[in-house]
C-alpha cells in the first residue's frame, strides 16, 4: 500500500511560528502542532482525510480530540518529512512533492479543518520558520493517510 500525506502530530500547551521576527501562527493553551508533508501521489481526498483525522484522533488529556474540547491547531508545511537518509550522510527529498503540488493540499488540509470547526493557525509555506512549542507529555505521534 502506498502511503500518502503524513503528519507529525504533537499534543503542546502552547506553539507558535516565527517568520523574520513576526509571530505568523500561535496557538495558546491544550492543543496539537502539526508538521505535515506531502508526497506526489497525494490529493484533495487524502487532505480531507488527513483533516478528519487530525480533528478527531483522541489524544488530548483524558483521551480526548480537538473536536471534543475545541482545542486549536497549529498546522505547519514540512517537507523534510519525506526526506530519506538511508543511504550516505546527506537526505534525499526525492519523496517529497514540489512546491506547486504540496501548498494547495497543506491549505486544503487548514480549510477541511476549518469546515469541521476548528480553529487553525498555520506557518507560511516555503519560509524559513521558527517553530517554538512546549510538547504536553512529551506525546507525539505520526499520522499517515
């Protein structure tokens, strides 16, 4: 089976992104920071899948989801994701989609997000981000779609 999106799905209290000096993403309190990749097979149904799952995967405190607690996410383009290291000193992102493919499906994870009722806030696509969170837990799980 072939997989597609893939997400690094952290439970924080706490997370923003910082392009340039400027706060361009923060969420506040109980809730999940999401690095998401994207290979070249994926679509507009995995990105809605991959959503789906993301606002319900019950993995707040008491085993709870987002759509239960109204808990924010932060969601943030990652294309290293696909990198692979298997072989030599330096990754290969051979897996990884382009640009042009990957930013509309990590958009349309947001708004299929969005339409369920959460509230999301992103990093910017392409920039180079700093990214700052206090892991709850620490727990952190990889979701594929």
């Amino acid at each position: 089976m072939m997989v597609g999106m893939r997400a690094v799905v952290q439970r924080v209290n706490g997370a923003n992104v910082v392009v340039d000096g400027e706060t361009v993403g923060e969420i506040v309190g109980q809730g999940l920071c999401v690095l998401v990749g994207v290979t070249h097979d994926d679509t507009p149904e995995k990105a809605a899948q991959l959503a789906r799952k993301l606002w319900s995967v019950r993995i707040l405190q008491g085993e709870k989801s987002c759509s239960d607690t109204a808990a924010p996410l932060l969601v943030i383009s990652q294309f290293t994701l696909y990198g692979d290291a298997r072989k030599g000193r330096r990754p290969t992102w051979n897996a990884a989609a382009p640009g042009g493919v990957a930013e509309p499906l990590v958009d349309e994870v947001v708004a299929q997000l969005r339409k369920l009722g959460a509230h999301v806030e992103t990093g910017r696509f392409g920039a180079d981000m700093k990214v700052s969170l206090t892991n709850d837990g620490p727990f952190t799980v990889l979701i594929e779609v």
